[in-house]
C-alpha cells in the first residue's frame, strides 16, 4: 500500500503493545471475587413479561443472583427520571415486565464461572404476553414522524421542490438496510462497588467521562464516586458513545452480589443491545438547465428509531450546502419500529445521505451527458450557500483532479458498459463526502521532567486512530521534545476532562488542548530560564536545577474561539473506485481505490492514512456485503452472527491509495487540522454504486450491491 | 454451558464400540462446526468422543486410487502434491471453503458430516423441522436468499454447506464407512440425503457408523477442470451458487464431463443429465447453454432465493467456460 503524498514517519506509540497482547480491554481485568453475568434475552418481541421462573437457575451450581424487574436493587436515577416526559428516555433495564424489542434482557445470571452463568441462563423460564409488533420498515413507513427536536433537517432554501420545473430532472429513491457496527471486541463491563457508595468500572467506552456521568446519575452518587478506566478499545465506530442499559445491569448486578460482576455480550446481542446503523429511505430530486447548472435539489428523508426512544442523524444536512443550487429543501423523519434504539455508526447520518445525494448526482451528470466530476464542478460551492459566509478551507476542486489521475480517471467513459476485460465489466466511479470539522473543550494537564520526559493526560479514549500517537505528534510539533519521551495518558475518568470520541473531533478538540498545554509549559521554562539568567535554548535539566524544581506542571482548558461561528468548518473527502462485474454471476469486486482527504494539516500521517483505508473497508461493506436482517414474522435478527453478516474480508479489499491535500486550514485549530475519521467513509459507498453503473449501466439504489441485485 | 464427557481413542473400532455404547455420544475431530452448534444449543452430546488420535491422516495414491484418511485436515489435501496435480478440482473446492484457520482444524470427515448454516436451524428459538422434527421450517416463508432450489420438501429447504463435498461429489467419490461388523463402501453421492420428510438426517451413516476415508479413481479431468464459488464477499462466506466443472478434451469435442453444484440442494448435486448432453459434443458457449438449461428442469425457488435460478445456470456456463480455457 502507497502513501502518495507523505512520508510515513511515527509508528503507533501503542502499537506494540496492541500486537503482543499487552495492551489490556475491558474483559481480560480480573478482580479478586470476580463473578460473570449472562443475560437472559427476551424471545418476544413486544409485550410483558407474565412470570419468571428462576428456581432452577438459583440452585444450580455456582449461581450467586438472577436478577431480574422482580427483585433488582434500588437505581435512584431510575425513580427520579419517571417525572420526566416518557417515552423519551434510555431504556430501564430491568425496571418494568414491558419488552420493547426481541432481545431485550429480561434477567442476568450472576455465577462464580462463566460456564455455570450460561449453563443456569438457559434454565431461566419466561413467560410472555405478546402483543403484535412492527419491525418491517416498509409496511410501516407511514407511521413515519417529525422527531420531538425538529432539528435544522426541516430547511427550504429559495422555493420548495422547484427541481420539477426544470428542464433536467432526476427523482429517485434510496434505501439503505440496518447495519451493525461489529467491531471485533464485544460490548460489556466489569464493576465493582468498593464501598456502598462507590464503584470502579472497566468499561468498553468512547468516552470514560459520559460513562462516568450515566453511571453517576443514575445510581445518584458523586462523579467522584465513580471511576471509569477504558485505556484500550477494541473498536467502537460509534457503538459505545453512549452507556446502555446492559452496562447499567451490570453495576446494578455488582451491588446486589456485593462481588465484581463482568459481563460480556455474545456475537448476537450485538445486534440487539449496542445500536446500529438505522434502517433509511431518502428521496432525491435534482433540477438542471440543459448546461448543468443545478435549478433545485431536493431530499426528504426516513430513519428508523426505537419505540421508546427517538433517535435522530444528520442524513439531509450535506444537501444544503454541497452544492450551490438556488432552491434547496430537505426534510427528516424517525420511523419508530420495535428494535431497539439505533446509534452513530461511522459517518453516521452523513454517509447514508451522501449515498443518495451523490448517487443522484451522477444520475444527473449521466442524463446530462456530462462527466460527473465536470458536473460537480459546474455547481460547485466557492461559499457555504446555505449559512452564506465562507468555508474555513475547501480544496475540493484540487482534491478531485488528484484522485482522478491517480486512479486514471480518463479512462472511463460516459458511456456505461464501454470497458471490457473477458466477462467482467470494468466501471469507474466518483463520489463527494463531507462532515463537520467541529471543536470541543478539553483539559490536558502537562508535567515537563527535568530528565526531559514529558507526561501528558487528558480522559480522551483511543477507539482506534491512535489519539495517543497524534497527541505526542502535536506536543513534539510544539517543544521538540523527542516522540519516545513523550507520554499520553487516556482513558481514565480521573484524568482532566475531555469529550467523548466521536463525531472526528478528538484531535481538534484535545489536540489544541494539548497545543496550548505544551504551549504554556514553553512559556513556563523560558520564564524560568529567563529568571535564572539562562537561555531558553539551555538543558531543560539546568534550567530546572538551577530553580530548585523536579519538574514544571500546567493544566489548561482549550476552547474554540468565535471563528466557528464566522465561517463553515468542513473536513471534505473525495472517493475514487474502479469496479469489476462479472456479467454471468454479478460478482462486484473492487478493484482500485483513490480516497483523497482534504482535512487540514495531517499531524499524524501514518495514523491519518489508517484511518482513510478503515473508512474504505468499512465504505466497500456498506457498498457491497453488510445487512442485518430481521425475520419480520419474529421480529428476530437472522443473521446475527460474523458467518452471515458479512463485513469485508482482506480479499475483497484491494491497494488503497491514499491522498492528502494537507495544508493547513486558518481557523480550526491551532494545528490546522481537521477531523477525518467519518470523511473516510462518507460517500464511498456512492462512489462503488456510480462505478457499478458505469459498468453495467444497471442502477442500484438499495445496498448492499450482492450479486442478485445485479443479476435481477 | 452443558456439562459433558471427553474421551479420547486411538483406533478406529474403539471408536466405533465407544459409539455404538452411547446414543448421545458424538465424535469430535476438528470441532469447528460441532462446537459452534454445541455453543449455540443446537446439540448437546453427553459424550465427545476424540479421534484426532486415529491414524487415518493419510493421503496416498494406491494404483488408480487416491486415498484420503478421514482425518486428513482440510489444508493437508488442499495442499498435497498429489492432489494439485491429479484432482485441482478437490485442491481448489477445499481452499474456497472456510478461511485458513478452519482449514488447519477441519478434517475430511468432518467436513462430510458438518451441518446446513440455515439461520433457523442455529437459532433455538425459531422453529426447524432439521433441529426439532415437527416445529416447521422458518425458511421457508422466512428468509430464504441462500436456500435450496433442488430437491427441497414440505419439511426442509435447507442446502449442504460444503465446498469440498462438491468437488468430490463430480469426482465420483467412494466413501469407506467402518462398523461394528467391518467395512463398507458407499457412492460419495449417496452419502448424503435430500431432506424428505426426515430433515433431521443429513446422510446415511448410521448411529454405530464412522467415516474412514475417501477414496477417489484416477481421471482424466485434471487438465480441464474448474470450481467457481459465487459468493457475497471474496472469502469466508458460503456459496450462494458452486458448481465443480470438470472436462476431457479432444480438440474441443467433450469426451467426459462431471458437474456438480453447491449451495443449491441439501446434498452436492450432480448434473448427470446435462452430463450425459454435453457428452460427445462440442464445448462451445452454445452447448454449454443448453446444458445449464437442462440442469435447471426441476428446479423450484422460494422468493429471496429466486435469483438463483438465473444465478446457477449462468454459473454452470462460467465453470465450464472456465475449465475449457484451463487447456
């Protein structure tokens, strides 16, 4: 695999550790007394739970509890929050006999061994009172509803609707099924209550602060009172930015055994406790004049959401500023099925809509007769036309010349089905994605040894990209200090306060947390040294001797200026793909890839370019191999399992050349950075779709693109 | 989990006495089906009764005949000299099956005996005429996009999850079965079943019965032969449609051919009539048409399986396309 544009430079401060088995998760931690929960799932659907039978299961051998809505202990949290407005709440595990979806955990076994916790789990009898339930998407989509926050997604720019007056039209409907995150590690918790009053957990978590946080209220003790550690997870994609009730169970567990209590979710239970990527419908109109100048865009769309909770992603919002249309209007809908309830998967909301809007915009390009990179540019947006003020950098435009000489762009033709090799098609295809380069606030403490040593801790997490590696890339940016001195503490809820990973704004938000931190250390030393009758330039060890001190210490709080509110703030992306068909058995395989990332000034190149070639792994899943299927007749996953939910395999992931503009953008942050791990797979799975078309001719509007869609 | 006892044996007849003492009693060589359904409650042997011990991990050809131990690994044949060279059809079925890791583990005979990945077949809580006679099947009017279109029942729609059941179901197979009374040998494609009324059997082993090895006649086919896995994702995914090709050439007139399918039927299915059409004929594109159009008489879908019916005789005209440009 190639870099094209930057020298891979600094390995994975975690790396080794990762690859040798060091590096410790939330299940390998053992606790003296430490005993397991299995979770008992509901197997129907929607209803109530009319008995449970745990004689059995307590006398079995090892059994410590089965705890269940019939005898959980006091959650505080849960009595407090009925005064609140219902449904909209997270799910009260074990509260009432209700079943909101299938799966739902009824009880969870408590035993000395693993294998005696499973063992009693099935001798758990439940009996039900089923009502009907609605897990199909289709024959409910009427039942489709504004969410209780409307959001921006309602939005009419110009006049409603105006692509039917013009002369080009293209109306057509997108569907994209329920996908599960799946990352390898399984979702659980350890907990421990080291006193009545407080608990120590080991948590699978983007976020050891929000963890920190539900878990304090909701059994209403102090933050203080709760320690959260997840220094290692095994991916997340988004799946663990929220605490869910299954963790709770845990804690809840731990107090009634007054023992450490672990819990880890089996394959299946991923599909049904963790979240996953809603089920969508979209419908996109697009209005040209003859010469491709975009008259009126349009996008309505559906996400599924939980019964009882509504969730919500930005799946329109790309549509209002991508392109520079006069008349834009967009619109968003939840769909409230019983599931349970959906959470961000990587790209979230932005990937699905950036599948229809720019498949739809190579529909366009196609009816135009032109070439779509020629039409994009044709409408292309100098200025955010939808808050009209400036982008804080966009090189679009560059981005796309680039990636199309890389893959050879002038080979495709407009024509599809115009290259050949034996039986399989050859097809080409493009596509724009977009998210929010966003900042937050965050806190990083910074202790500068005289040994030259430089620690440095934040409570941010590593899902993956490497926060560490990147956080000691901007220190070294900042003190030259070399990178193998350099430590960056995460993942524990004592450290000083930072976001949750999620939404690519780790390295903007505690980048510049640690950027002012190291910042202030500087300043610390050369008022030292200037004190002291020294230079700057002087021995960190003789500066510090020479005033008596071990070492210099700050904390500093980092938040973004009001730059944010003067301009817009994107992390842009440009996907390139070569695709083969087979025309006999509709075979799709990728076979090229170009993903050109316009995110700023890259910090961390080696760890940059890993996260743009996951997003393309994750971009050719969506496109080509991953659903999660219901049984509507159960209201059951079907294929819930890693043989028959089909995320990419090595095979059926070509070269990925990756590019990166990299220069640096004026107003984020002090690096100049963007975020970029959504951008990495946000409009691939379009780009796979319009090589697919280019190949074939064939349109498919509803992914995955499996070979029967293409023989159909 | 269920509590069980593990034994282990070194020869086959103690293996086979073990068995025929206890009903429940299963042998477990590999494991990676057996402890998967184990996991999953869809079997609960009280016994395990080891024979990675047998010696039956041979791979020799003896005159005509290539023998393979029962216990052989799945990588072991895929990998052999002999194998590659002779039968590439069986060497390419096999590394199209599984991922290398399950290919060290799983053996021959337990490739045989591995279960249908039917989706309500794993999950107890749905109902399964092959797991729970009686209770229906949920694929029928469920989700049924990798079912079977050959050979199904009112009981089961179900298909053979195999890779390398195909290749030697064209390559006309032996099977050698040990019992208490001694040996006998059966035609690899009446080893396994079509579901019937008695879904709940996958094959004709008997419950006192264990597979020594394959045995597989020297052939003519090794220059010309092919096996295409249609398949969701590039690895590690069973097929949606297989089919083992296997030609004898003579210029291009087709003086032998062996055909069989997977992913279509719950046992590997020879296309023995579009072998008998294709016999003695030219192998050109036209032929090959009129083959997988035979090859399909009888075949019947079930909704989400429909595009089976075009995706398997396609399939038959790319694997003998690509069989004949092997020469």
């Amino acid at each position: 695999m190639k870099n094209s544009l930057l020298k891979d430079d600094t390995d994975r401060v975690d790396g080794i550790d990762k690859v040798t088995g060091k590096a410790k998760y939330f299940a390998e931690y053992q606790l003296p007394g430490i005993t397991y929960g299995v979770l008992v799932p509901s197997t129907i659907t929607k209803g109530t739970i009319t008995g449970i039978d745990s004689k059995a299961a307590e006398r079995a051998p090892g059994v410590l509890a089965v705890v269940s809505h019939l005898n959980r202990p006091e959650v505080k949290g849960y009595e407090a929050s009925n005064t609140k407005p219902v449904p909209n709440g997270t799910l009260k595990i074990f509260y009432t006999d209700k079943i909101a979806f299938n799966g739902q955990p009824v009880a969870m076994v408590v035993a000395d061994t693993y294998e005696r916790a499973v063992y009693a789990a099935a001798l758990v009898k439940v009996s039900y009172n089923k009502e009907i339930h609605a897990t199909d998407f289709d024959e409910n989509i009427s039942k489709a509803k504004p969410p209780r926050n409307p959001s921006s997604a309602f939005y009419v720019r110009g006049e409603a609707e105006a692509y039917k007056n013009s002369a080009v039209t293209i109306e057509q409907e997108y569907i994209l099924p329920t996908e599960t995150h799946n990352p390898m590690e399984l979702h659980g918790m350890l907990a421990h209550w080291d006193t009545e009053n407080r608990v120590t957990v080991y948590a699978k978590t983007q976020g050891v602060k929000a963890t920190q946080n539900t878990i304090s209220s909701t059994f209403m003790i102090p933050m203080e009172n709760v320690q959260v550690n997840s220094e290692f997870v095994g991916g997340g994609f988004g799946m663990a930015l929220r605490t869910w009730p299954v963790e709770i169970a845990v804690v809840m567990a731990a107090k009634k055994v007054k023992r450490p209590v672990k819990l880890v979710i089996t394959r299946d239970q991923m599909f049904t406790l963790v979240g996953h990527r809603p089920h969508a419908w979209q419908k996109i109109g697009l209005g040209a004049d003859q010469d491709g100048v975009l008259k009126g865009i349009t996008h309505h769309a559906i996400g599924q959401t939980s019964s009882y909770e509504d969730f919500t992603e930005n799946i329109v919002n790309m549509t209002k500023f991508m392109y520079k249309s006069p008349n834009v209007n967009t619109s968003y809908k939840i769909l409230p099925l019983d599931v349970g309830t959906p959470i961000w998967m990587r790209g979230p909301g932005e990937a699905t809509g950036a599948f229809a809007l720019e498949s739809a915009m190579d529909e366009m390009a196609h009816a135009l007769k032109m070439d779509p990179i020629a039409f994009r540019l044709k409408n292309y947006a100098e200025t955010d036309p939808e808050k009209n003020r400036p982008f804080s950098s966009k090189y679009v435009d560059e981005a796309y010349k680039l990636g199309a000489d890389k893959l050879g762009w002038s080979k495709r033709k407009n024509e599809p089905r115009q290259n050949k090799e034996g039986q399989w098609l050859v097809g080409y295809g493009m596509s724009t994605g977009v998210f929010s380069a966003g900042r937050g606030k965050a806190t990083v403490r910074g202790v500068w040894y005289a040994d030259g040593r430089l620690l440095l801790q934040s409570a941010s997490s590593d899902i993956g990209p490497g926060t560490g590696t990147g956080m000691v890339q901007v220190a070294h940016g900042v003190l030259g200090v070399p990178v193998n001195k350099i430590t960056f503490e995460l993942g524990d809820s004592s450290l000083p306060p930072a976001p949750s990973q999620g939404g690519s704004a780790t390295m903007s938000t505690v980048g510049s947390a640690v950027h002012d931190a190291c910042t202030a250390l500087k300043n610390n030393l050369a008022e030292l040294a200037a004190n002291s009758g020294m230079s700057v330039t002087d021995p960190i060890a003789e500066i510090l001797k020479k005033n008596n001190l071990p070492s210099i210490e700050v904390t500093k709080e980092s938040s973004p200026g009001n730059d944010q509110s003067k301009y817009s703030m994107y992390s842009f992306s440009i996907h390139f793909v070569e695709v083969k068909v087979h025309e006999l058995t509709g075979v799709v395989k990728v076979s090229k890839i170009v993903s050109v990332g316009d995110s700023g000034k890259i910090v961390s190149p080696k760890t940059a370019r890993s996260q743009m070639v996951g997003g393309a792994v994750g971009g050719i899943g969506m496109a080509l191999t991953e659903e999660s299927v219901i049984d509507h007749r159960y209201g059951k996953f079907i294929n819930n399992n890693f043989a028959d939910y089909h995320v990419p395999v090595n095979a059926d992931v070509p070269d990925i050349d990756v590019i990166f503009i990299n220069k640096p953008d004026p107003y984020t942050n002090p690096m100049g950075a963007k975020g970029m791990g959504e951008i990495a797979l946000i409009g691939f799975s379009a780009a796979v779709a319009n090589a697919v078309f280019n190949a074939t001719g064939k349109r498919i509007r509803t992914l995955p693109i499996t070979p029967d869609k293409i023989l159909s | 989990m269920i509590n069980f006892q593990y034994i282990r044996t070194t020869t086959s007849k103690a293996a086979v006495d073990s068995l025929g003492k206890d009903k429940t009693a299963k042998f477990i060589a590999g494991g990676t089906n057996l402890v998967d359904l184990m996991k999953r409650g869809v079997t609960a042997p009280e016994k395990l009764i080891d024979i990675n011990n047998v010696p039956l991990k041979q791979i020799e050809l003896k005159g005509n005949i290539l023998h393979i131990g029962a216990l052989a690994t799945n990588a072991a044949v895929a990998e052999h000299a002999v194998v590659k060279q002779r039968f590439p059809l069986l060497s390419q079925a096999l590394n199209a099956g599984a991922s290398a890791q399950l290919r060290n583990m799983a053996t021959v005979g337990g490739n045989m005996m591995q279960r249908t990945r039917c989706g309500y077949f794993y999950d107890i809580t749905m109902p399964c005429n092959k797991r729970e006679p009686g209770t229906g099947c949920g694929a029928k009017e469920g989700y049924n996009r990798m079912h079977a279109i050959f050979g199904t029942s009112e009981a089961c729609i179900a298909v053979h999850p195999s890779d390398m059941c195909i290749a030697l179901a064209a390559l006309d197979a032996q099977v050698v079965i040990m019992n208490p009374k001694g040996e006998r040998k059966i035609s690899f494609v009446d080893f396994h079943r079509l579901p019937g009324a008695t879904p709940e059997k996958d094959n004709n082993l008997q419950a006192n019965e264990m597979i020594i090895r394959v045995e597989i006649p020297l052939n003519t086919l090794a220059e010309n032969s092919y096996y295409l896995k249609v398949r969701d994702r590039a690895s590690y995914a069973f097929a949606l449609v297989s089919v083992a090709a296997g030609l004898e050439l003579k210029s291009n007139r087709i003086i032998k051919v062996r055909l069989a399918m997977g992913g279509v039927a719950h046992k590997p299915w020879r296309l023995t009539e579009a072998e008998a059409f294709l016999t003695g004929k030219d192998a050109t594109e036209v032929n090959f048409k009129l083959a997988s159009e035979i090859a399909l008489k009888g075949s019947k879908s079930f909704g989400q399986n429909n595009f089976k019916l075009k995706l398997a005789p396609n399939s038959i005209i790319e694997a003998l396309n690509q069989a004949k440009s092997k020469a």
